[in-house]
C-alpha cells in the first residue's frame, strides 16, 4: 500500500510542484494529489487544499485503498496553510476553489479549472456513492496522468 504523501521540502527542491484546490481538501483534491504521487512517484511535488476546512472522508479512503493508496493519514489543510506560495501548475477543481486562488496571489507557471462532480452530494445506497466515487477518481486518473506528463517532462517552471 501506497502511503499518502511523502514530504519533500519545496523550497530545497527542483521538481516541478502542482497544487490541487477544492472546497474542503476532503475529497477531490486530496484524491488528485495522491494520483499524481502515484503517477509520477519522486518526479513530482503535489500537494492538495481546501478553500475551507472538512474532515477526512471515509469513502474516500474506500475507493484510493482499492487502487493501493492509503489515505487513512489525510488531514485536510486550508489554503491559509499553505507553506508554500509559487506552484508550477495549480489546478481548481470546485468554483470557489477557482476565485479563491486568484484571489490567494500564489507565483504560478498556469492555472487550470477541472470542473469535477463533487461525489459528496450524491444520495443513495453505499454502492451508488462509491460508484460515484469511483468515477471521480478514475476521471482524475485521467486528467492527472495526461496533464502532468508535460510538466514532468519539461520540469520545474517557477525556479
């Protein structure tokens, strides 16, 4: 099993650095950093926040464990948090996320919006909120692979 995160000071490093923002760091940002960990292993930095503060999320833990990726450490940070301020890429996946990153003032080679479905909302079953779940994290599979290629490839553009 995959661990969460693995902590790489960003100021001491020149791998490229990408920062995933959503409402609460509690679901889709925290399952497209760890995909991009698991992607691009010691070729990356990713980190993930919240425009506001969540708590973890169990299903969340469900779905990245059936991939191999333990998520039971994740505690969910804020932008407010942050330690670093410049980013190679940041990449807003809820509205808010989107203003309040314009708004925050981080250095950064670009910024994307990824307009995602936020699995949380979903009523129903078990089964019908991990089939929601499930879609998140293999739509985010996608884009994060095919997106960070590039910035793997070419390398750290902010330093």
């Amino acid at each position: 099993m995959q661990p969460y995160a693995s902590r790489i000071d960003e100021r001491a490093s020149a791998l490229p650095t990408v920062l995933f923002v959503c409402s609460m760091n509690s679901v889709r940002s925290p399952i497209a950093a760890a995909l991009a960990r698991q992607a691009f292993p010691g070729r990356l930095i990713s980190r993930s926040v919240g425009v506001h503060g969540g708590k973890a999320d169990s299903f969340v833990h469900d779905v990245m464990e059936e991939i191999g990726i333990d998520m039971s450490v994740h505690t969910p940070h804020t932008m407010d948090e942050l330690a670093a301020t410049r980013f190679d890429l940041v990449v807003t996946l809820s509205d808010d996320a989107r203003q309040a990153v314009e708004e925050q003032g981080l250095e950064t080679g670009a910024i994307e919006h990824w307009p995602v479905a936020d699995p949380s909302l979903v009523d129903g079953n078990r089964d019908t909120i991990l089939s929601a779940y499930r879609a998140l994290r293999d739509d985010l599979r996608q884009r994060v692979r095919a997106r960070l290629e590039t910035l793997v490839s070419s390398g750290s553009q902010t330093t």
